[in-house]
C-alpha cells in the first residue's frame, strides 16, 4: 500500500485494494466465513418470502423487468435480468430482521452485498470461488464506507442503505473484473446514488426494504455501467463535494484504509441471535443472563432497567406502541418482554398474535430505556449489554455482557447456524426440507461449486 | 387549505393539493406553457442521441430491461417497460444543456418530469390532456421541493437529481389516480431515495446523466409503489431524519405550500437561450448586450470580469481548463469567448474543434469571475448579469441585465421555441425534419390528443 495515496487519495487507495483482490490472497478463516454469512443470508431471504413489501417489489418487478433472465429471485423462483434479482432479494433478505450486522458500521452487509453479487455471478456464469471473492469485497467496501460516515451519518441516514450502495457496487465490479480505474467508477456513481433515511421509522413504513433493494441494484447498475465505460467521480467519499461533505461532520478517511488485507470485514461481522433489530440484543442477552443466575420468572420482575448507547434511543426511541410485527422488532420493551417469558425472541416469537397478547403488554410497560456513558463512549465497536432488574419483592440485580451472542468472540457454531437456516427457510414455507438441506451442502462447499446459476428449483412453491 | 395542516404537516398539505389537482383547476397559460415546456424537453431529448453516457445508460436498459414494452425511448426508439424508458430519457434530457431551469430552486425540472410521466402515459394509455396535468404536478413538486431545500443543499447535492425524484414522482402518482395518502407514499419512497452528489463536476464524470436518469426512473418507481400499497415516510420533507434534517440547513417549509394553487411552478421556469450551463447565461447576455452596445470585437477586449453569485462559482470554479465540451459549457472563460466571437452560444458552438481553437483559448484567458454581493444577495430569486469589458485601448464598458434572456418576463417566443426544436432536432441527427414539425404540432395540440403512444417511429433512425 502507497502510503502517500493512502492519505491523499482514500478512494483510490480503497478502490486499488479491491480490484487487485484475489482468491489466494483470502486467509482460510475469511473464505470460511463467507460461506457461513453466505448461508445466513440465503435463509434470511427464504424468510422474507411473503412479506408485503416484498411482494409489492416483486410485482413491480414483473412489471418494469423482463419475464426471464439468468438471475434468481429467490422468493418467487422467477429468473429475471441482474438488477431485478437483486432488487427483489435485497428486500426480502433484511424484513425478518435476521441477517447479519457489522458493529462499528452499525451497517448490515449481507442484505444488500449477496443479493447483487449473487444476481451478478448468476448472469455471467461465475463459479462459486468468484462470487465468494466478491462478497469478501463488497463486505470490505460496505463495511469501510460505513465506519467512515460515522455516527453523525447514521443519526439521519440508514447506512445500510447508502454505504450498501457502494458495498454491492465493488462487489460486482469486482465480479465484472474491474481494473482499479474502472473500480473507482463504480464506487464514484454508486456513492452518487447513495440514499435511505430513517424518518420512515416513525411510520412503520416500508422503506427498509427499499433501502436494501435499492442499495443492492443501484450498486449493481454502478458496476454495470462503469464496466461500459461510465465514468464517476474519483473523489466521491472525501471530495469536496463528496459523500461526506454532504452526509457526515464526523467522517473519518482513515477508517478506509487502515489495515486493508490485514483486518477482513467478513470476520468482523456479527450474526443475529434475536430476530429483533440489533440495538435490542445487548439488553436481551444481559436480560437472558439476569434470568438465568437468578432464576427469575416474568412475574417476579417489577422493572427492568436497561442501559444503552445513544443510537439505541435515536432508532429504538420513535416506538413507543408496536402496532405491526415489524414494529415490535424495533421496539425495546417488546423484545425484553419476549425473553422475560420465553427466554427468547426468535422469529417464532413474532407473531400478530403476540401483538395483542395483553401479558407481553405488560411486561413491556415495565421496560425503561436509559443512556448509559460508558456503553456509549464503547460503542460502535463494542455493543455493551447492561440491564438492572428490580423484583416485587425489592431485590435488584444488575446484569452485563460485554460480547452480544453472535458477535466475534461469540459466534454461533455452524451447527447452531445451520439450525437458524432450517428454522428461516421453515417460516412461511420459503423453502422445503430437502431444499434448505441442498443450500445448506451448497453453501459449505461453495469454494468449489462450478456452477451457482439454480439455486432453487424453477417452479413455484406449492 | 387548510392553514393548521399546512403549517404543522406541510408534506400533507402539498400531496393534498397534488393529488386533488384537476384539469379544470389549470389556468389557460398553464396550460399553453406546460405545452412548450413539453416541446422544449423533447427537443433536448433528441439532441441527447449519440452522446456516450446516455448509449451507455440503452445498453443496460437493453440488458436489464424488457425487449419491449408500451413506453419509447426517445433516443433509440425502442419500446420497453415504463422504467427504462424513464432512465435513458432522462440521461439524454439533460446532456445538451439546453433544457429548462427554474431559478429560485436551481432545479431543471424538464429533464426529470417529463421522462416520467411520459413512460407512465404510455404505459396505461393516457391522453395528452393527462400527461399536461401530470407534468404540471411533477414541476410543481419539484421546484418546491428544490426551493424548501435550499442553498445549503445545493451546495454539495445536485438538487435536479434530489428534489427531481420527487417531481417525477408526483406526476407519475398523479398519472396513477392517487388520492392525497398515496401521494404522501409516493413522496415519502421518493425522498428515501433521492440521491445526487456534485463531486463529479471535479473529473467531468457522468454522473449528471445518471442523476437525471435516475431521478426520473426512481421517482417513477415510488409512484408504482404507493399504487400497490407500498408505505413511505408521512413527513419525508420535513421530519426530524427527513431530507432537510439530512441534507439542508437553511430548509424553509413555507415553501412548500405558499401560494398553492395561485402560484404556478410552471409559469415559474425559464428556458435555456445559451447551450451552456445556466450560470453562466446571465454574464452571458451581459456580454453580448456590451458588444451591441459599443460594437465591441473579441480583438478589442482586453479584460472582462463577470460579475457572479456565489453559487457560480461553487459549480463553475471547479473547471479552470476545459478538456470535455461538457465541461466547457460549465467553464465562464469558454462560453464568454463564444459569445465574444461568434456573439452566441448555441448548442452548434461546441463542438471538438472548439476545444481545440487557440482563438478561443486565448480570449478565455483574458475571462475573470469575480463574487458580487448585489447579484447574491438577489439569487436565485433573480438572476442578475453583469461584466466590466476593458478594452485594449484602456476603455471600461459596464453592461448589466436584469432578467437573463428565456426567463419569465423575457420569455422565448413560439417561432424562437420552434427555431430552438428544430436546430435541437437536427443535432446529430435526432429526429427528421418530418419528425420534428409532426412533434411541434402534436405539443401545441397536446390536450386533445387521445393517443401519445407513437411520438416517433418505431424504426432506428438510418
């Protein structure tokens, strides 16, 4: 690495990183890895499978895209053109609120990456080593773009949304086999295109799932069109007029270059244990500790206490009353409701009838959010779990955890993961027994697949 | 209208007014002014024919797209789904720079409106007099939407990319029969998207194009969404993560709603006299009055300051030595010594030999733009032109106008709007001389066409 480019040209130096990528430059660990996030994100997008706005996505696609193509979408099992895959899977891989989150980012990387570089790999006849080389990168460039725009960008912006534009964008330029040049053009015209804000939480409306879809195929495009000669801007992360200067008052270049090929984002990226928004799982997993050392029950518990970092309150905060499945997934006192009586908050978990269950009703009106310093000056690279929890009879216990389950250090084993892919694919029947089997064989050896083109069989689900 | 809403729920107020807006409501010269607006865009849109970006932006339409479809694509002339024809119509729109601006919100509403509405015509088989009221809606959005921004947002975002999203979403909702919550739908996936950075001026990237493109195409995706259901953002202007908490600073919310229904953005847009971009006109005009006015040549002029607006120089500044012809018609030196030698600066000055003409670059050299807090303090409300022409035998002549020609109270007339259709038109061959005289007496009887299906043959041009 050219330390002096490094400085002055952060883009550059980003972008010359990943074209010149190769598979033999991935540790065994990073390839391993992918291949579990690659399943991950597979079963999340089964989960997705009959969630209204995805299905609102899927007919615009059929409206605006053509009736067959190279690339899947997984939840209908129509082939359409790239960008059309991508889009629909984009959407249906991040509703269930399961797919993976990279801390510091406090960006999702699998939802929008695999669905472009899948849809990508599938049109130009990839094997499984490509599309695997290329997720390593858009996870890299998503999870760099992210940490750069800091938390100042995430106060309004869904970083999901807009550092996932260009996540997917180097991911399938990479794909495409784009020179460092051509590189920087795809992230140029991705980051022009970067978009996705939060004020839609106040609403429970659906833009979440426009967000990824649109991050995954307008990355796409980028890629596609700077592989034609399309040009960008070289400067769109720390230009004057740039991403930053726009989005953030707190970006820092830094972060997108230190330690290229030295830390890898793949494996600094956390599954999900909880089927909830990542801001609940600390408080869930301190909860879960307080009920186990102390042998509570729901009705014991007078109150719970639970301490978190100021984005917690900024996304968390907006919902006071889960009126909607998805709601509630953002909703602190829900989620800590779920664990105080089932010890869990999985997708099962989330159900409407659990919407109008009057004893979750109550259990969450005893759930107080405050801001806690120290978690907060810890966070984005450590997710800080800490709750207090008074009982009727008076007592007090306090509970901490400070590595969330799923995080590195405390990851999920493959056979727990393989276990959260059967249970996705179950929920409303995205895929059957035998097919989530297939997938799940598929995705350990994927290193050495020839052909990814039929993941799913062509027909409909019965 | 209802004072209470519009103030404490101005998004609600506008969509309101969008979505109930009527034929019947429109003045007469709104409407004979949407009808040359239409012609004004067309023309642009055929001048965009061979230019590399917008080819580059057919063939992903050609990859990603359907083979055919009810909407054209005014370049190439074949039919495909709403979308791409949005896309690619939007792209070549824009590139000649000859398209309409409206001042205050330095927004070119043509190029993102029109692209829009007209695929979304063509795709349900609207009359004319639906596409004129669409239009009217999508301007009126987008300039009001680009005017609440403001100039803090026009600092570092492309407000025709940002605020244009909502414009063509607008209209296309309008087009679709929304009722006033679906129009707030429309605009809340609209503003989620809206995207759009400046950094590209500094490398003469192509991203204007991709802008334009995209602004059309997603605006016109978030109007198909909230027709089939799909939520967006209640307060997507105005709430607390919504655009102007995301990207202005200086956002005024009474923009968006004063003078609704008397006001029209329409009757508020100015046309494009010069082919170069539109700060550059207003010195342009000045120069060209000072050598009329004194019978001044290029070989007398010694010096000449031009007299700008901050803004000016922000999107100007960046092109000190012109290399593209794009980039020369955002370079002040280059257009002012056009029009210091040839007295114009139509689309037919630049050209490759331009570039390359030591006539030209030496009287650019002698181009200075110099910051004038009078004319700032009056943008962008007015666009005022002022230059010092010094001359080689130490005269200084100071010529000054005070409405740029093409804008409201110095409006282009039908036989100039013509004359500019036609030397657009036959810009590289965009469209036959038949073509282009059947195109001007459709838009002058553009509300009693039942049929806007077929506005060129579906054959490629020979």
């Amino acid at each position: 690495m050219n330390l002096y480019i490094e400085e002055v040209e952060p883009t550059k130096a980003l972008a010359t990183f990943l074209a010149d990528l190769r598979y033999e430059d991935l540790p065994q660990p990073v390839i391993e890895r992918t291949k579990e996030l690659f399943l991950d994100w597979l079963a999340s997008a089964l989960a997705g499978r009959s969630a209204r706005p995805v299905q609102i996505l899927e007919r615009l696609a059929a409206h605006m895209g053509p009736a067959d193509g190279p690339s899947e979408i997984l939840v209908s099992r129509r082939r359409t053109s790239p960008l059309f895959a991508a889009l629909v899977n984009g959407a249906a891989s991040h509703i269930v609120e399961q797919d993976d989150v990279q801390n510091e980012a406090v960006f999702h990387p699998g939802t929008v990456v695999f669905p472009a570089v899948l849809a990508g790999a599938q049109d130009i006849g990839a094997p499984g080593r490509d599309l695997l080389l290329a997720a390593v990168v858009g996870y890299e460039a998503g999870v760099r773009v992210g940490a750069f725009l800091g938390r100042s960008h995430y106060r309004v912006f869904h970083t999901t949304g807009t550092a996932g534009t260009l996540g997917a964008a180097a991911g399938v330029a990479h794909l495409l086999k784009a020179d460092p040049q051509v590189m920087i053009h795809a992230l140029g015209s991705a980051g022009t295109q970067a978009a996705g804000l939060w004020e839609f939480l106040r609403d429970a409306a659906d833009s979440k799932q426009l967000h990824t879809a649109k991050a995954a195929a307008d990355g796409l495009l980028a890629a596609y069109l700077a592989r034609d000669g399309f040009t960008g801007a070289r400067h769109i992360l720390e230009g004057k007029q740039g991403m930053a200067a726009g989005m953030s008052s707190d970006a820092d270049p830094r972060k997108l270059t230190a330690g290229l090929g030295e830390r890898w984002a793949v494996l600094e990226t956390s599954f999900k244990f909880h089927a909830s928004c990542r801001h609940t799982h600390p408080s869930a997993d301190a909860l879960l500790q307080a009920l186990q050392e102390h042998q509570l029950t729901a009705e014991r518990i007078a109150h719970i206490r639970a301490h978190v970092h100021q984005a917690a309150i900024d996304v968390l905060g907006p919902v006071n009353d889960a009126r909607t499945v998805h709601q509630a997934k953002f909703s602190m006192g829900f989620v800590l409701a779920l664990i105080a009586l089932y010890q869990q908050a999985g997708i099962g978990e989330f159900t409407e009838e659990a919407l109008q269950d009057p004893r979750i009703r109550e259990v969450l009106g005893r759930v107080e959010m405050v801001f806690d310093p120290e978690i907060d000056a810890a966070y984005p690279r450590q997710w800080i779990g800490k709750v207090e929890v008074e009982t009727t009879d008076g007592e007090v216990f306090t509970s901490r955890v400070d590595i969330p389950k799923g995080d590195p250090g405390n990851i999920l084993t493959r056979a727990e993961l393989e276990d959260k892919a059967r249970r996705l694919a179950a929920y409303r029947q995205g895929a059957s027994a035998e097919e989530i089997e297939a997938l799940i064989t598929l995705a350990w050896t994927l290193e050495n697949q020839a052909d990814i083109r039929d993941l799913l069989p062509r027909e409909e689900l019965a």
